[in-house]
C-alpha cells in the first residue's frame, strides 16, 4: 500500500444501494403460477367433485362477482383498519410501555413479570376471554388486533432503547448533550433498527392475528369472516378468493414496511453486507 | 453582502488556549471486591497553548486522568481548573478525542460535527459554515455525506477530530487517538495534528502509550507512574528535540524510557519483555 493510498481519503469501496426483497421478476411468479394450473387441472378433472377443487375459470367470476357487490373491498377495507387501528393504539402502547421499562428500572421490575407472561398466552387464548366480556362485536377483534400490534414493539423498543452502546452516549455527554438529548439524539437512533424490525414484525402479526380473529367469531365484515362464511355456505371459491387475498396483502405489507424502513436504515447498509 | 459580518463570517481570531490546572488529584474506583486507587496527588500545571503528553504504562490511569478533565467524572478529589474555573461536568470549551472515533454511526460525517454545536446558539448557516470549515481543516471536503462506516479508520479519526475542534475548544484532550491506526497513517495525522495546533493555538493534552508520538508532538511530556498513577517525571522537549532522527530525539526517548520502566510495579519478567520489545521496535512501549 503506497503512502498516497494512506494519506489520500479512501471511500471503501462503491456501496450498493440497498436492496429490497423484490418479486425476483418473474422467478418469483414460476411456482404461483404452477401451483394455480395444477389446480386448475385438478379442478377441469373434477377431482373431490366440485368441493376441494374450484377452476380458475369459477374463482375468476367469484373475484369479479365480490368486486362488482362490493363485498370483498368492504371485507379487506375492515380488516385493513382494523389493523390500522391496532398498530397505531397497540403499537403507540408497545412503544411507551417498553421505552418507559427501557428507561426506569422500578418500571422494568413492576410491569415486566406480568407483561413477559401476558405475552406468553397465545391470541388464541384471548379469544374465549375477550368473547365472553365483549360479546362477538368490533370490541374484541380491534383489542386482538391491538394486542398484537403492542408485543413485538414493546419487546424490540424495550431492547433497542437498552441497547444504546455506553461509548455512543459518552460521546453525546463530552459534546454537552443533557438527558433529553441523548435521549433523542442517542437512544432513540440507536434503538432505530430494533423499532423498525418490531414494526415490520407487528405489521406481519396484526395482519395474521386479525384474520385469524375474524375467522373465529365470524360476525361482521373482514376478509377472516368472508372466508369463514364461505365454508359455512360450501363455497369454495368464496374462501379461495379470500385466502388468496390474505396472501397477496400479506405480501403487500411485508414489501410496504420494507420500503418505508430500508432508507432510515442506510447508515447500517455495509455493517449488514460486510 | 451586508457590512455587518456575522462572528463566524471570517475566520475566527485564533482562540486563545486555556490554562489548566490540576492539584492534588485523586481518583479512586469503588469495586465490589473493594477500593481501586487509580490515580494519586496529580500535579500538573499546562500553560495556555502548551501541548502536553501524559504517558505510561496501560493500567497507569492516564485514560481516567483525561477523563475526569473531560469532566465525565466529577467524583474525584482535589482540583481540576480550566482558567481558575473548576471542572466537574463535560464542557465545550474542553473537546475530547477518543482512541476509538465514536462517531455516530447513524449520522453523516457533516451532521457528527454538526452534532458538537447542537448547545450551540447560532443560526442555521453559521453552523453549516462552522462544519464545512472545520472539515476543511482536517482534509475532509467531499466526505459531508459519507457515514462513519464508508470511512477509513484515519478518515474516521479525522472527522472526530473536526467534532471535536468545531467548538474551538480552549483544550483539546487527545486519548490514543492514533492508537487504532496503521503506521503509515500515524505518522501523517501526526504532522496533520501539529500544523492543526499551530492554526488553532488551543492548548492539548495527550494521552499515549507511544513515545515517540509523544516526543515529536510535546512541549513537555509526563510520565505516569502505575498503581496508583502517580507523576514519576516531567521531562521537557526542546525544539531540536522535535527531529526523529536529532540525537537530542533519540537521548530523550531513551530517558522516557527508563522513566518509563523505573517503574516499580512490573514483574521482572514483563520487564525483560517490554526491553527486548522496544529496542526491537525502537519506541512505541505500551
């Protein structure tokens, strides 16, 4: 290495833009679209007579059908609020309640216990409880929601907030930064990630949970309730459609909260590559 | 243009160093297994723009010393003063380097210099000349919108440097901040640090384990005596004594040497080692 090298500034190396979880252009669709004209083959072949197997020709009137009522833009329209509800009423309380653990040892030690084992009960779990003190209305599908929201944000806030490294908050304090600066300016960046991965984490969550809370009670609208409805009916392109919808949204949240987190991530990009 | 230049406008009247003193410094670590005494009856007086390194063996204390003159530790005794005034918290007029960069990694290289006049009361642009400036100053124009981890470890250290000369501190306290680097990069950001210190007048004290280091860049060096960390001798440096390779150079750091290993408290064998190390390597004792 010559002194020139040494001495002249060094950017290392060129650095890729981050790259997002993408469809693969159109790798990603072979196996979708296998899997859709096997069914459609076993569909055409009548096998489980007309109950398993809808044609992709019947789930293509089913869609155009649930559009054209309005049916399934209402039930995914519900469902995405309900979810929207839950990530901003659980997640605001996930937040608070483990920046607040994260920052003052008396809370850590008196919520902590109960939280860790509210935590451990699974939604399912939930449902009974929440069905006997609530009735089967909106109260209990929004708390669901809400409760799935808050776990993963409470969990990775309470981390991250933690996990500001001593050297980082040193540095703030030699340049004069009070409590609140540091809080702001050190904490809350270094715990940036964390909350970030608990968002795309309760953002996959809500979405599961709310389904699956809809499926179980089945009153009202929701895209959990069309499909339940459409077993109970014996309409198989009814849950079809719905299933497949969950899917597609599924996927459509998870390449949203990448989007939106990949550029507040830039500064990691080469710590994650190297 | 307006014929009212705002302070920052033109280039700053260098800043005049401050004047630190300290007396009857002590420190000591409280531990489970009981008390630490890691410094003891520091007396140390630096003259504005004095440049002063504080050297010894690792474990001597001379890191905790640059600590409690940060002000990062105010349970101390004795007295630290910065132009008569007593320190006991961090303080802008006191910028600090570590051996480490600590920058931000979430930041810029511009927006972690930046970062050093967030207590600072001055308009948007002013702080944005302030930065550029001092950039400029360590050689960084063209690196603003770099992060810390594009950087190499020289580049990163000199931006720590600019963080820490943006607020035109009265002192400047340097810990190993060379210590991480290669050689090569050593010796340059030690010619970059003494032109910078004749552009800046502020007065600096080093912290090193490098002898050589410490004789090119001082005024005076200390040595450090360990457990506790105790001033074993002061020694002063000549302007002839600044070549590397002046006899005056090398019968200095032969003195600092066996000031160095005077010391009581190493076991014959480290002894042996550390003598066989530096005439090996020529300098750089730990």
């Amino acid at each position: 290495m010559s002194f020139s090298a040494q001495s002249g500034p060094a950017m290392t190396g060129s650095h890729p833009s981050f790259r997002l979880p993408r469809l693969g252009g159109l790798k990603a669709l072979i196996l979708p679209v296998l899997l859709f004209l096997t069914w459609d083959l076993l569909a055409r072949r009548d096998v489980g007579h007309g109950m398993i197997f809808v044609s992709l020709a019947d789930l293509g009137r089913a869609l155009v059908e649930a559009v054209r009522s309005g049916d399934l833009p209402r039930n995914v329209g519900v469902s995405l609020l309900r979810v929207a509800f839950g990530l901003v009423v659980g997640g605001a309380l996930g937040v608070l309640l483990g920046a607040a653990m994260a920052l003052s040892r008396p809370l850590d030690r008196l919520l902590g216990p109960v939280l860790h084992a509210l935590r451990q009960v699974p939604t399912l779990g939930w449902i009974p409880l929440l069905g006997l003190w609530f009735g089967y209305g909106e109260t209990p599908k929004l708390l669901i929601a809400a409760k799935a929201a808050m776990f993963p944000l409470l969990l990775n806030a309470y981390e991250g907030l933690k996990g500001a490294k001593a050297i980082h908050l040193e540095a703030g304090r030699v340049l004069g930064f009070g409590g609140w600066d540091l809080f702001w300016r050190v904490r809350l960046p270094s715990a940036l990630p964390m909350l970030l991965t608990g968002l795309q984490q309760a953002m996959a969550f809500t979405w599961i949970a709310c389904i699956g809370v809809e499926i179980l009670f089945g009153a009202g609208p929701g895209i959990g309730s069309m499909i339940e409805h459409g077993q109970i009916q014996g309409r198989m392109d009814t849950v079809l459609l719905g299933v497949v919808f969950v899917g597609l949204i599924a996927y459509a949240i998870t390449a949203l909260s990448n989007r939106l987190i990949a550029p507040a991530l830039r500064w990691r990009e080469l710590k994650e590559a190297s | 243009m307006s014929s009212i230049t705002s302070p920052v406008a033109r280039r700053p009247a260098p800043t005049r160093g401050g004047a630190l003193s300290l007396s009857g410094v002590g420190k000591t670590h409280r531990l489970a297994e009981g008390e630490l005494e890691v410094l003891r009856d520091v007396h140390l007086s630096v003259a504005p723009g004095e440049f002063v390194s504080v050297v010894g063996a690792s474990g001597c204390g001379k890191s905790t010393l640059l600590r409690l003159i940060a002000g990062l530790d105010n349970a101390y005794a004795g007295e630290i003063r910065l132009d008569d005034e007593r320190i006991l918290s961090p303080s802008l007029d006191r910028g600090l380097v570590f051996q480490d960069h600590r920058l931000f990694p979430w930041m810029t290289v511009e927006q972690n210099v930046a970062a050093a006049l967030l207590k600072r009361r001055l308009g948007r642009e002013a702080k944005r000349k302030l930065v550029a400036e001092n950039l400029a100053l360590v050689g960084l124009t063209g690196f603003e919108r770099a992060y810390p981890h594009q950087l190499s470890g020289g580049m990163a250290q000199r931006a720590a440097i600019a963080r820490a000369l943006v607020n035109e501190p009265k002192v400047l306290l340097l810990d190993e901040p060379f210590g991480a680097l290669d050689a090569l990069t050593r010796l340059k950001l030690q010619e970059e640090l003494l032109a910078l210190r004749r552009r800046t007048n502020a007065t600096v004290l080093l912290v090193t384990h490098d002898v050589e280091e410490a004789l090119f860049l001082s005024d005076r060096v200390v040595v450090l005596q360990p457990r506790p960390g105790r001033i074993a001798q002061i020694l002063t440096v000549g302007a002839s004594a600044r070549e590397r390779t002046s006899p005056a150079f090398g019968r200095l750091k032969e003195e600092l040497l066996a000031a160095l290993m005077a010391g009581p408290s190493p076991a014959p064998l480290d002894l042996a080692r550390r003598r066989q190390a530096s005439s090996a390597a020529g300098g750089g004792v730990g």
